[in-house]
C-alpha cells in the first residue's frame, strides 16, 4: 500500500470488541400472555377513557370463494380493538357483501389508542365448522391522534392474509374523538408528531431542534416460542405482525414522552429498525431528532427575523469565521484524515472492553477540538467554539438524524466518523428491562461522540444505526458526520425565514461549466453577499468545507489548502459525508454514484471465536473499502462523497461490505489529483509497459469521466479573489491545461513528485485485479444519472415523471471456498453492476433521468447465499430547458421549498375543477391519446388522484362507474399514490402531512411452485405491501409517501418442502401535495371569485 | 454463480408493450428472449441477453399476475395490487381481448364447448398461431359469451360494460356471441373467401333487424336469438314466387327501372325469376333451425355465385337488389310490406358485404 493510501474522509473507525459472555439460559416462559398484553409500565394514575374509537364497515369486493358449492362466500367481520370485539352480520351469499354496519365504538385511553392498531378480520361463516378467516386488515390509529390531521379515515383497504395474500378488500371508515385532559402524568404521548423525513418537513418551520431521541423495546419472538410448534403457520406470523405492531405503537409512545419532556411537539428523522434475533428474541428501537415544529401558515410567520428569542441574543457571536488568515505553509507530508484506528488490528481491535477504546480517543482529542482553539490566532475563532460547545454541554449525545439543514445551521463539517461493534446474542431476560441491548448502542454512540470531539466538532448530523445478525452474532454499526453547527439556529431557530433569502439565488450555484458563467456567479455572489451584509463564506457556499479542527493539531495527517472558493479558510483535499450536499454549497458539474463493494471469508466457527474472527476481520474491510471508494472517487475526477452509507453484513462463512455514496466535486476543494500506478521497483521492460498501458487507461478514463459529468472547475481568478497562492495557482493552471486538449494525457500524469498524485503500487497480483476491476467498472449508460442522495446537484428541471421501485435478487454462490478472495469480490460486484444495468434497461423509456436515493441493502441469508435489495426512484428531467430558466421553480422543485403561500385553503376548489377536466379528458378518446402518445404513461395527472378520492369514499362508486360508457368506466375507485423515498415530489407541493407509515408484513407459502417460485412469490409479495401502503395513505386522504424506505426484506426458503417465508418493514410519511401547476391555477380561481374555504380535507368522509 | 430470485417491482406497474404482445402470442419467456434479440433490442440498448431475460421474465411474471384481474376488466380498473395509469389499463385489457383474424376465422359460429376447445391444436396447426394464444382467446370468446348470454339489453353495451372495450371490440365481440349462440356455419370452403369483418357486420344487421330486440327491447337474450314469429311468418313471403301474376309483374317492375343501368341486364332479365325464387325460397326456410345455420352458404350458393358466374359487378347486385326490394311496394296484391322490407333490407346488406368484385 502506498503511503497515501490511507488518506480520506473516513475519521474514525473504532470497533470496540466487545464480547457478551453467553449468558446463563435459565430462561422462563412467559408464555404467550405477552402477546396478548405486551409489556408495559403500568405506573403513575392513568385517564380513563380519554378517547372513543368508532369504526364502520361499510362493503366488501372481489372476495374469494370460500365455498366451492355455490361459488359464493358468506362473510362477516369481527372488529377488534384491545379487548373488545364486534361483529357484523353475515351477508350471504356475494362476494361484493354490503354491510353498512352501525358505528362501532370502542370507549379506550389514549395510550391503547397509541399502542394498539384496529384489527379487521374478514370470516366466512360456516354453519356446520368453524368459520374460516379470509383475511386481516390492522390500522395504525396512530396518525388520527395528531390535532392537525384528519380525524378521520376512510376508504377500501386489501384483506390481506399472510399464506393467500390480498384476498379483496374492504370498505372501512374510522373515526377518533378526543377528550382533551390534562393529565400530566399520562403515560400516553399524543399530539407528538413522527417524520421519516431526515429534513425539516416542508410545511412546517422548526422553532426549536432539541436533539437526539432514542429508546428499544425487546420481547420474544413469538416464531420461536414453545406454542409454535402447535399452532398454524398463520396463527404464528399474525402473531408475530400483532406483536411487531404493538411494540412499534409502543416504542412511538415511549419516544413521544421524551420528546414532551424535552418540550418538542415532534420527532424528525424517525427511524425504526426491527432486530430479528431469532431465539434471543425480538427488538424494535428507534432514533431520531427531537424538534419543535411550527406549522407555517400564511407568508409572515415565515419571514419572521430568526432571532425571536432576546435572551439568546445577548450571547451570540457574529456568525463568521476567522476573516484572517494565517498564511500558511501546508505541510508537504502526508495528506488529510485518517481514521484513529490502526492499521495492526491486533492492537485496536482485539481488546474485551470498548470503555478503554473510548477513553483512548477521549482524552488526547478533547483538548484539541477546544482548547487549542487560540493557537489558529483567530479570538473569535476560539468564542464561537467555546459557544458552541456550551450549547451542547446539555446534551448527552449531540447527534441529529438530519440529512438536510437550513442553510446556516451547518458550519463546518468533519469528516465521518463510525463504529462497530459485535456482540455475541444471548436471550433477553427481562424484557421490561432492555438493559443490556440500551448498554451496548450507548457504548457505541459514546465512541462516536468521541471520534467527533476528535475531529473538533461538538455535534454529529446525518446520524444512524444499523444491525447485521446472523445466529448468535450480532455487528451493531453507527456512523454519521461530524460537524459544528451554529448554535444560535439550534436554540431558535425560525429556519425557513432566515433561509428565503439564500435560497432564491442558490440554483444558480449549480452547473457552472463555462468560464464566463463562472465569472457571472462570483460576482453575483459577491454583490449579494454584501447586499444582505452576510459573510463571505457563508454566502459563497464553502464554509462547511472549512476544517473544524485545529490544523498544527490535526487528528490525522491531512493535506490541507485554502479554499478554492473564498480563499480565507483551510480546506482538506477531500471530504467523506453521510448527508446531502448543503443547499448552499456550489457545486461543480454533476455527481455519480460510487460503490465499493467487499468479500471476506471467514471460516465457520461459533461463539465467542467467531465473534473475535468478525472483530478481527472488520478493520481490513473498512480499511480496503475506504481504499476502493477513495480510488474510485479520483477516477471520476471528484472530491467528495455525499450520503456514504457503510453496510456490513455478516453470514456463516462470509462477511460483506458495501459502501454507497454519491460522488461529487465540491467548487471549494482542490482538484484531484491523478492515479499514479507504480510498479514493483526490481522491472524489467514488458512490465514497464505493461505499468504504462493501465498508467494510460486510467489516465484516459479519468479524462473521460471529467466530461461526462461535467466537471470543468472554474479557472480561478485570483486578481478577483485577492490573496493568490502560488501553489495552488499552479495546480489549477495544470488542470485547466488538461482540460483544454484531452489528449493531452502528459499533463495530467503527476509525478511522483507531486504531493497529490495517488499512487498505486502493483506489487503483487492483487493490486492488479483490483485495478482491473477499478478498470471494468461500467458507466452509467447515457441518459442517466444516479446518485444515493436525494438529487442530484446540476439537475434542476425536474419533471413530474417518477418511478418508485424495489427489486430483489438472490445469488448462490458455488463452492464458495474455492472462490479466491479476488474471485469473490469480483462476484459480488458483477452482482450489484448487474442489477444496476437492468435497472437502466427497465427505465430507458424515462431517459433523460436520474435514479435518486438509490438505496442497496445486502444479506447473507444462507451459506451461500447473497441477497442484494435496492430501492430508488428514477425522476426524469427536461434536457432542454438550462437550470437559469427554470430558476423560480427550483427553489421549490429541489429541497429548499419554501411553504409560505396560502394555497392549502384552496383543495376543495381544486378537487371540483380538477374534477371537470378528468371527466372532459375521459370522454374524449382523442384527448387521451395524446396523452399516452407524448410519453407521458407513467405520468398521473392530478386529476386523476382528486377525482379518485372523491369518489372512493362511497362503495357505490364502483356501481355508479359501471353505467359510464366504456372509456369512462376507467374512473376507477382507486387514488393514485405516489410513492418516494425523497422528501419532496418534484413539480408539486406538499401541503399537509398525514401521519407515518409503519407497516410490518410477513407472507409465507406452503406451494411455492404453484405460485411461481420464489420470484413470483417475492414479487406478488412485494406488490401486495405496496398495495397495503397506498391503501392506507389513500384512506387518510393522502397522495404520496415521502421518505419511503424499505426498512428490512428477510427473505428464507426451503424449496424442497416446496416453502418460502418473507418478512417486509416499510415506512414513510403520507402527504397530500398538489401538482405546482394546479396551485397556480387553483389560486388564481380561487382569487378571482374570492372563494374562501377552510377545510384542507374535503375529500375525507367523516 | 446461479441467480436463484430476481425480481423488479414499481409502484407504477412497468409494461412493455412489445413484451406484452409477445405474451399474448402465447410464446414462452425463453422464445420471447429470443424474438426480442433478433429484433435487434441489444444494439439499440447496449443491455446484455441476461438483462433482457430478467426483464421479459418481470414482465412475464406480471402479466401472469395480471391474467387474473383481466378476466374481469371491472376489476382491474378497481384492484388495488397494481397502480396503473388509465390508459395503461385501458390499452391491457383491449389488446387481452383482441383476437386473430385466422383464429376467429377457425372458430366463429361453432359452438363454444370443451370439444371445440379440443380441436385448438388443430386450429394453432393450421393457423401458425400458438396454442397457448388459440386457449386465451376461445376462453375470452367463452367468458364474454358466458357473462352476456342472458343478459337483458343491447348485447354490445352489456360487453362493452361488462368488459371496458372499445366500441369496434365490442361489437366484434357481439358478432362473436351472435353466431356462437345461433350455430352460423362460416367454415365451409365456398365461405373461406369471406373474412371476418364481412361477417361482423352481417352479424350486425341481422341483430339489428331480425332478433327480439329489433322490436321488443326489454326481453331476455333480445339481442342473442333471431325472431321467431318473424322466420315463421317468413314463410308468407312465398307469395312473390308462386303466384305467377306476382312474379312477372313484380320482374317487369324491376326491369323497367333497370334497363340501360346495368351492364348485365340481359342476365338479369333471363335470371330474374331463378335469382328471386333463391332469395324467397331461403325466407321462407329459416324456420329450420338447421337453414338459420345454412342462412350464409345458401346466400352465397343460391345467389352470389350465380351472380358471379354471370360477372356481376357489386354495384349491379347493388343496384338490382335496392329496385327488387323497391318494386314489390308497388305490388298492390302483395300484402306483406313491413316483413318484406324486414327481411330484404337485411339480406341486401349481407349479400353486399360478401361479394367480393
């Protein structure tokens, strides 16, 4: 390896060790009570009946035969809610029964209401047996409890069975009263609003951003209790859904009390994992970021100055840095940050106890990250540190879940610090009392703490947690961006008033190709930045980039220069991040998305040798996919990764890495420099040559990658900037050169005297595969873009089209132990270039287009076996149209939308309107033609989805549909439902926010063949929670899911018995938003006959 | 390195409509693969053969799923499992339903019974068409023919409400049923010449003119069966041809209007009596069951092949049949006007339609 191998944005990867002894199993049942009544603390004086649930079942359709004789089904339904249950008539003899059942009313407190879903179980009523279930529906009441959302659902939901499926649906509506008491010591936690969404949600300001929230509960896996060897395989996965369900009904509960606490209204950045620990049990944690939202209303609470609280002000500095800086004389040596671990594991990693790890890191960085703050000469420097660092003293951990800031609020940033550690699984004794899993995640977010003082920063933002299991091994894994944050925005921050501002001049930071553009935008940025008398660097966009930490103190050896943008501050050479690129940041030409990919073996051991061998293996697979990234990123010319998301997993006899980011150049970082190739020092000719051929093709590449994504850094005009370098001058003068002539490769080849070059020493066979697979890494084809964050920066004029998808792949693995290493991670990289190239394929139709938020996740279900999921959303863009022209739909296109307007008021009009167009457009086929003919298939207009949600309400609708003529008849009942793992929906608005959406699924197939085999098995399963998805956001009245994700896929089969079981988690927040061309539209109606209407819900039914 | 599951799944159901053609043709995924390849997909993509095989193999696996819900078109349009935009499912369901013109050729006016299903490897043999694609259109014929046949209305709008088609598939659908339910005999050789469009619209005028519907339009099955007080009373038309007096005033009626009009009006004059004695001797039997099913071989037997081996042209035929059906209202003895032109109307379109110049 070669010396500067090792540099990179990666700081800190510490494993703490830690091995669990097995605990003695002297375990009780408890038996299956449990599952009926979930643990819970039952202390403190509880309200009695502050709430009543009511529920209607209105109708059935397409149900199945469930009696062969008369080809017919005599159904009924049983409602139940905790203890108490309902029943409705049967309706005999249909399979589209109409109950129209009273209302049902369960008289509960609202922690039930918290905790338990609404259970709906379909039965056929059977005279001479027992009634035979068809299928379940379970409500999440949970979104009703918030005072802004609908009091109210209603619409058809699918019956859902975990052996059949979806068998019909079901027409139910659902209505919460609540009592307002003031109980103060209510275990309940209402009102407390969730947001999957890693951003502050668009209709709303944060007042206030409190912090880290976490909590876990555990219990027993109902698949592994004694009971389940006698009970159905149904009985056993529906209480194993019940148990999921409660517990997270739970866990929200629970978190919701932190955040009272706390005196937050709501929780941003909510993430929900299920550990699946097979006999030791089952655990549901959840972190995220505690916030006080304000719903932006109208336009003047959002212009509000972001200095509401007086107190405060007293205290604060000027938001500024240094304005003078040192010249420096950067250190030739070797470049920037390194992690803290290294590289002899034996050394960091074979340690018992990770207490002596943290302590390692504590002590010597602490007083580095403040106290040498003076030395860099800057006084106010040294203030604003010891501010900061006061705001966060409170704070046991100062992490955040956010990805995305109000312009700002993001300083500086450190670099990504991460940990692991792996822990032997042993059952949970008392699972009212989660001590030891609680023990084990705050060892490690202590470590992660530490590593961020070590990198001088006080928070750690875009923070997450993840879990790989496999039999009694467990690697629990944290990682996040160290970062100082401005404190002032975190104590009151009316974020979105004091961000309009930078916004509306943030696009066209964005695709600065040419030189003359370039020139244009620093002017511009200059006169603005004095226009509103903000600091340089803030303005420019390139303070996040400026080091946090001291630079005579670093962490790691780093390389560091003055920024390229504002020319004041230090800067490393390159940054590792997990969140998205800041609004505010300038960025040059496009991103990509960049994977390294890694196999170890590991030989099949058990217990407490396994776990050493995981623990010992896991530096070097840091270490070499930190290698691949880095390698891969120079390749492409950039100088920055965004969202970078590390996953281990672990199996039997394998582990495997895979690392994603999206690869960016960041305007205020130097260039890359090239890969030097450098040969084993004893040569003869042929491999000289040999060295040169790939020194050439790299070289070629590099050149080629530059033009693909645009990167053509600005020539750095220094008489404008004042303060030349000498130093760097001469490097951008080299560059420009390079990309001026293409061919003229010479240029680009840095000698081994160039600080910057990153070599690459072929000394054995290895290092060649690896450069070949550096090599073979297919390009994106033309067309498409990819990235894993939310957008990608340079692409502004987003059209409405967009595609959600999952897809699932499996490999086996053929004797595995013959497979070299190299052989092995060349597999496992054909894998996931495969996957990406048939997702290519498959969306060529959407071309231009980006696939945004590309999500992998990898499993070892199986010895050998490989599983890779992927969810991402293709969004196609408009080619033709230049990001300056589009400027005043950007801003709310892309992340920073700004909800100031009053629109809201206006969906009932909307609805109506919308209403006219859809059925004019129905009834004449030419119309419709056209619209299928300009390509816009996957498009759903608007209309489409307000005309649906009028409708579905009324199980008549369908009836009523059927006298239409023909074409008509295509008015389906159905609400379309977008479905996003973005926060936003490009071209439209979101104007409220229903709920979270937290589903569990499990299926499970006895005939695996008959149904296709496992694809067609894992397929229909995954349309069917999509389906479920849609359904229950369509009945809160929603249109969309943001911030989607595809928590957990768990896959097993066995096809020789013909079986198969999967295990779905899913979650997002469910909106409603409107199509930005109808806001206009709407608006101007509604103005122009002075409409005023005050209901948001009008397609709700109560 | 074995791909053991590979699955893609979209919120909005991705359809190819090229692949779902291929589907409907009844070729396996593994043919599909092959035929996609050789219409050169690769080149214009630059995807390699196993990208194209995961994809056709999503596509199938979705179309399978589909099948289901294409059954029941009302369904599809309200199921939950596949988010589809409108015209994607209008498009789904009318190309399900299109039928192949050799296909429909092979199997129109048989009765839509297991035999018949039977005998499709005889009908995919001699048409080239998959067996796999004969079974689903003999079954979407069998299904609209079930779902219709005792329905009350007009037949095209319970198919076009019952299964969403177009106004064109609709009524070919109609045609269908029509001589699925009346056993029309479309199969012998002297018929092959007549396509499926010549007998769609035959089969909408005589539901137009001859069935219950045509006077009655609140009864069962009005559009499905013919009239039978109307065949029975067909017999009366018999006069035209037995009483001589009759005859030969109503041929000088005809040949005055004629003459100088028609290129073959010596033909004409000398055939008049043998053409109209065809014409009233196949009225005056459909009575029979077994003459209903003959109606289409003895028009072509009895009149247009006599026509023809004179060298009629169509606009003769026009021309003689609109001034035969015309003269008889001037035919004072002549007493039965309203079944005449019945009667005649209908037959002249039929005869129009299947003589091919």
């Amino acid at each position: 390896m070669g010396e500067d191998a090792d540099r990179g944005g990666v700081s800190s990867v510490g494993v703490a060790a830690c091995i669990q002894r097995p605990g003695s199993y002297s375990f009780l049942f408890c038996g299956p009570w449990r599952l009926v009544q979930p643990c819970r603390q039952s202390t403190g004086p509880r309200a009695t009946m502050p709430g009543k649930l009511k529920a209607r079942i209105v109708a059935g359709r397409h149900l199945p035969v469930m009696d062969r004789a008369s080809d017919l089904t005599d159904a009924f339904v049983e409602v139940k809610f905790g203890n108490t249950t309902f029943k409705t008539d049967v309706y005999h003899k249909s399979l589209n029964p109409q109950w129209n059942s009273e209302w049902f009313k369960f008289e509960v407190d609202d922690e039930d209401l918290q905790d338990e879903p609404l259970q709906i179980t379909v039965l056929d009523h059977d005279t001479y047996s027992a009634n035979d279930a068809i299928g379940k529906v379970y409500i999440d009441i949970d979104p009703l409890l918030s005072n802004e959302a609908a009091a109210s659902l209603s619409g058809w939901f699918p019956i859902y069975d975990t052996i059949h499926g979806i068998r019909g649906e079901i027409n139910v509506m659902v209505k919460v009263d609540l009592f307002n008491d003031l109980n103060r010591f209510r275990q309940s936690s209402c009102g407390v609003k969730f947001f999957c969404t890693t951003s502050i949600p668009k209709c709303y300001k944060a007042v206030t951003i409190h912090g880290f929230v976490e909590e876990l509960v555990v219990n027993e896996d109902p698949e592994y209790q004694w009971i389940d060897r006698i009970r159905t395989p149904r009985a056993s996965n529906e209480a194993r859904q019940r148990l999921i369900s409660l517990m997270s009904g739970e866990l929200q509960r629970k978190i919701g009390l932190k955040v009272l606490e706390m005196g937050g209204n709501a929780v941003v950045g909510y993430l929900q994992c299920f550990d699946l620990e097979g006999e030791s049990g089952l655990v549901v944690r959840a972190i995220g970021t505690a916030c006080t939202l304000d719903k932006l209303s109208n336009a003047a609470t959002s212009f509000l100055p972001p200095c509401s609280s007086p107190s405060k002000d007293l205290k604060e500095v000027p938001f500024s840095e240094d304005p003078n800086p040192v010249t420096h004389s950067s250190g030739p040596s070797t470049p920037l940050k390194n992690q803290t671990y290294s590289f002899s594991p034996s050394k960091s990693y074979s340690r018992q106890s990770s207490s002596s790890d943290t302590d390692l890191s504590l002590t010597p960085k602490t007083g580095m990250g403040s106290g040498s703050g003076g030395k860099d000469g800057g006084p106010l420097k040294a203030l604003y540190r010891q501010q900061t660092q006061s705001a966060f003293e409170h704070r046991e951990f100062p992490f955040f879940t956010l990805t995305t800031f109000p312009p700002g609020f993001l300083v500086h940033v450190g670099g990504v610090v991460s940990a692991r550690s792996v822990k032997l699984l042993d059952r949970i004794h008392n699972p009212d009392e989660p001590e030891t899993r609680d023990a084990w995640w705050a060892e490690i977010r202590q470590e992660i703490k530490s590593h961020g003082k070590a990198l001088g920063c006080h928070a750690v933002v875009g923070y997450s947690e993840s879990t790989s299991i496999c039999e009694e091994v467990c690697i629990l894994s944290a990682s996040g961006t160290a970062a100082v944050l401005n404190p002032k925005m975190l104590q009151d921050c009316s974020m979105e008033g004091c961000s309009e501002h930078r916004l509306s001049r943030q696009p066209s930071f964005f695709s600065t190709g040419s030189e003359k553009g370039e020139f244009d935008f620093f002017l511009q940025c200059q006169d603005s930045a004095s226009l509103l008398g903000l600091d340089d660097a803030s303005s420019l966009g390139c303070s996040f980039c400026h080091i946090p930490y001291d630079e005579l103190n670093m962490p790691f050896p780093a390389h560091l220069t003055y920024c390229y943008v504002c020319r004041k501050q230090k800067v490393p050479d390159v940054l590792f991040t997990t969140i998205e690129p800041p609004l505010e940041a300038a960025i040059t030409g496009k991103g990509c998305l960049i994977q390294a990919r890694l196999c170890r073996q590991k030989k099949k051991t058990q217990g407490e040798a396994n776990a050493t061998a995981i623990s010992n293996l896991l530096p070097f697979m840091e270490y070499e996919l930190h290698t691949q990234l880095m390698n891969k990123l120079k390749l492409r010319g950039m100088n920055a990764l965004f969202g970078l998301r590390i996953q281990i997993a672990v199996g039997e006899n394998m582990l495997m890495g895979l690392a994603s980011a999206t690869g960016l150049y960041v305007t205020a970082l130097p260039a890359p420099g090239g890969i030097q190739v450098a040969g084993k020092t004893p040569s003869d000719s042929s491999y000289d040559q040999h060295i040169a051929n790939i020194q050439k093709k790299i070289n070629d590449l590099i050149v080629k990658n530059r033009e693909i994504y645009e990167i053509n850094p600005p020539e750095i005009l220094d008489e404008l900037l004042g303060s030349p370098i000498p130093e760097t001058r001469q490097r951008s003068r080299l560059f420009r050169s390079h990309s001026e002539s293409s061919d003229d490769v010479p240029e680009l080849d840095l000698s081994h005297g160039k600080k910057d070059a990153f070599v690459l020493e072929i000394d054995d066979t290895d290092a060649v595969e690896d450069i070949q697979s550096l090599l073979t890494d297919a390009s994106t084809p033309s067309g498409f873009y990819s990235c894993n964050t939310e957008v990608m920066p340079g692409i502004n004029n987003w059209t409405s089209d967009l595609q959600m998808f999952t897809s699932v792949r499996v490999f086996r693995l053929n004797n595995v132990t013959s497979l070299t290493s190299q052989g092995l991670n060349k597999t496992f990289s054909d894998v996931c270039e495969n996957l990406l190239k048939t997702l290519y394929f498959k969306l060529r139709s959407m071309v231009p287009c980006c696939l945004c938020h590309v999500n992998f996740n990898v499993a070892l279900p199986e010895d050998e076996l490989i599983q890779v999921a992927v969810t991402a959303v293709a969004l196609t863009f408009d080619k033709d149209q230049t990001p300056y022209i589009k400027v005043g739909t950007d801003k709310t296109l892309s992340r920073a939308s700004a909800e100031n307007e009053e629109q809201l008021q206006f969906t009932l009009e909307l609805c109506m309107e919308s209403q006219a167009t859809q059925s004019t457009a129905l009834f004449s086929p030419a119309k419709a033609a056209d619209i299928s003919e300009s390509g816009h298939l996957q498009a759903v207009s608007p209309a489409i989805q307000t005309v649906a949600s009028l409708d579905k309400a009324s199980p008549l609708a369908e009836a009523h549909a059927r006298h239409r003529s023909p074409i008509s008849c295509a008015t389906s009942t159905v609400t379309v439902v977008e479905m996003t793992p973005l926060s936003f929906i490009p071209g439209a608005k979101i104007i409220k926010y229903l709920g979270i959406i937290n589903m569990f699924f499990i299926r499970e197939t006895t005939s695996l063949r008959e149904e296709g085999g496992v694809s067609g098995f894992l397929h229909a399963f995954i349309a069917e929670v999509f389906a479920m998805v849609r359904a229950h956001v369509a009945a809160l009245g929603g249109n969309a899911v943001v911030s989607y994700i595809m928590k957990q896929c768990v896959f097993m089969e066995n096809p020789n018995k013909n079986q198969a079981q999967c295990l779905i988690n899913v979650s997002g927040d469910a909106v409603n938003f409107v199509k930005e061309s109808d806001v206009e539209y709407a608006s101007t109606q509604a103005q122009g006959s002075g409409l005023q209407a005050g209901n948001g819900s009008g397609d709700i039914v109560a | 390195m074995a791909v053991e599951l590979d699955v893609f799944v979209g919120n909005t159901t991705l359809i190819d409509e090229d692949v779902y053609q291929l589907w409907l043709d009844g070729y396996s995924a593994g043919d599909a693969v092959a035929i996609r390849i050789k219409r050169g997909i690769l080149e214009q993509t630059g995807a390699s053969p196993d990208v194209l095989e995961s994809d056709t193999m999503d596509h199938y696996r979705t179309f399978q799923m589909l099948e289901r819900l294409l059954h029941s078109p009302p369904k599809l349009i309200n199921q939950l499992l596949f988010q589809t935009p409108p015209s994607m499912q209008s498009m789904l369901i009318e190309k399900y339903y299109t039928f192949d013109e050799p296909f429909v050729r092979e199997v129109l006016g048989k009765k839509l019974s297991k035999g018949t299903k039977k005998d499709l490897d005889d009908v995919s043999a001699k048409t080239g068409i998959t067996l796999k694609s004969c079974r689903r259109q003999f079954d979407n014929f069998k299904r609209v023919f079930k779902v219709v046949e005792e329905m009350k209305g007009p037949l095209v709008e319970n198919i076009q409400q019952n299964f969403l088609l177009s106004d064109q598939l609709a009524g070919d659908y109609a045609a269908v049923v029509f001589f699925a339910n009346n056993r029309f005999e479309t199969g012998k050789r002297k018929l092959q010449y007549l396509t499926f469009e010549d007998f769609a619209l035959c089969a909408e005028q005589l539901i137009q003119n001859w069935t219950l519907g045509a006077v009655d339009s609140n009864v069962d099955d009005m559009d499905v069966d013919l009239d039978r007080e109307f065949l029975q009373d067909l017999k009366d038309l018999k006069v035209l041809i037995t009483d001589k007096d009759l005859l030969d005033q109503h041929k000088s009626l005809v040949c005055t209007a004629l003459r100088g009009k028609v290129s073959i009006f010596n033909e004409m004059e000398t055939n008049f009596k043998n053409l109209s004695r065809a014409l009233i001797n196949i009225a005056a039997k459909l009575i029979h069951t077994k003459d209903v099913r003959d109606l289409f071989i003895d028009l072509v037997e009895k009149y247009i092949e006599p026509c023809k081996s004179d060298h009629w042209t169509s606009s003769d035929v026009g021309a003689f049949l609109t001034q035969y059906t015309n003269a008889a209202r001037a035919l004072d003895a002549f007493k039965h006007q309203a079944l005449w032109e019945r009667y005649m109307c209908t037959v002249k379109s039929c005869i129009l339609k299947m003589y091919h110049d």
